[in-house]
C-alpha cells in the first residue's frame, strides 16, 4: 500500500480543488425540475452528459444559464412540456432521471426509450 510520510516538523496546509462528478451531478440537474423557482448550481463538471441534460430541461421550458465554467443557473418556473425528446434521451441512460421530477412536478411525465 502507497502512503505518505511527512516529516519535518511542519504543519500543512493548502487547498485542493475537488472536481464535480457526473454521477452525482446529473441526478442534481434533474431535481432543479422540482423548484417552482431558480436553482443555483455549482461545481458541474463539463462533461457530454450533463450539457445533454441541460439541453433536456431547456426543451421541456426550463431556462438554463451558464455564469461559470461551472455554475449555472435554472429557472424551472415556466415548465412547457412533460414529454423527453427521443433525440436526446437516446445519447444518455441517466435520462430516465427525468422521469421522477416531471411526474412530482407536473403529474405526468413521458420519455420516451428505446425498445
């Protein structure tokens, strides 16, 4: 096993940037559907899946806002749609995120998969 070993009699200190991650990222997008109102994101990594997500929630009237490298802004208040586009479900499984939200939210929810 790999460890480190400090000696030397000084204290550390510093930071260390921890990176998002899409699998906990992607369910976090989904449930800005729940919010009547804006959801303020950050740390999301720039990733195909998750710019896909966002891609999703705009198609179904959410607004999506990027103020950062890593933070967006959405605004899920005027919701227009309860159907997910095939077109972008297809490119992604964790698209079936979606489904728990529109169904909270709007009381029915379609996507539409494969098969």
């Amino acid at each position: 096993m790999e460890k480190f070993q400090i000696s030397g009699g000084h204290k550390l200190n510093g930071s260390v940037k921890i990176s998002g991650a899409k699998n906990a990222a992607l369910p976090v997008i989904m449930a800005t559907l729940l919010a009547e109102g804006t959801s303020h994101l950050s740390n999301v990594p720039q990733l195909n899946d998750v710019s896909t997500s966002f891609d999703l929630l705009c198609c179904l009237g959410a607004g999506v806002e990027s103020l950062d490298e890593n933070e967006y802004k959405v605004d899920a208040s005027m919701l227009a749609s309860f159907q997910a586009h095939y077109d972008l479900v297809k490119t992604m499984r964790a698209s079936i995120l979606v489904l728990g939200p529109l169904l909270a939210r709007l009381g029915k929810a379609d996507v539409s998969l494969p098969g």
